[in-house]
C-alpha cells in the first residue's frame, strides 16, 4: 500500500538535552528505506511562505500567498512510502528524524476498487 508522508516541523517544540543526541541522522534515514525499496521518492519543499493555494470560486481563480491552513506546523518535505500495511508505515515513519522534534502525517493513497 502506498502512502504519502508529510514531515512536518514543530516550531513549538523545544527538545530535551538527549533528544537531539538521539535522534536519528535523515541521511541515514533516507539510505535505509531506498535500500529497502520503501522509499519511492522524497524531497524537501521551501518554505510555507513561498507557497501559493489556488482555489476556483464561480469560474474565477483566486490566489492566495501561503498555504492553505495557519498552523504552527509547517510541511518542510515528503516522501511516497510503499509498505505493506499501516503498521510498517507507522514504524518507518517513526524512525524519521523529524517524527523526534515536528511530526509526520500518513496519508494512504486510494488504491483499485476504492478509488
């Protein structure tokens, strides 16, 4: 099953003093799950002010500067994962650097039947 995994980052998090010692290294990361063929692709985005949400309101397009939610957390890259179950994502997703200090978002993508 594949997923679509946001990394987010976490302005408001503050880590303890072994939490950064800790944590894993992305290189690292990112050599393991290509290595495994669960990685399919993955980048880091610029920043949520570079970013444009394009709506269409009674056939006009309206543009907006920024993204499309205010929040705290900001996506800051992704990665198509292609594993066996939720669990396996869940488990590779932990292991992210980014899941110690932001956050990480699965997201399944619709497959067969269900789409």
């Amino acid at each position: 099953m594949k997923y679509l995994m946001l990394v987010c980052l976490d302005p408001s998090f503050t880590p303890g003093p072994n939490e950064v010692d800790d944590a894993p290294d992305v290189n690292e990361w990112v050599k393991e799950m290509d290595g495994r063929g669960i990685r399919l692709i993955g980048e880091r985005t610029r920043p949520a002010s570079d970013a444009t949400t394009v709506r269409v309101r009674g056939g006009e397009v309206l543009l907006t500067d920024g993204p499309f939610a205010e929040t705290k957390e900001q996506m800051v890259g992704f990665d198509v994962l292609d594993c066996a179950d939720l669990d396996e994502a869940i488990d590779v997703a932990s292991k992210h650097p980014m899941a110690w200090g932001g956050l990480i978002e699965l997201r399944p993508f619709w497959e067969g039947d269900d789409a």
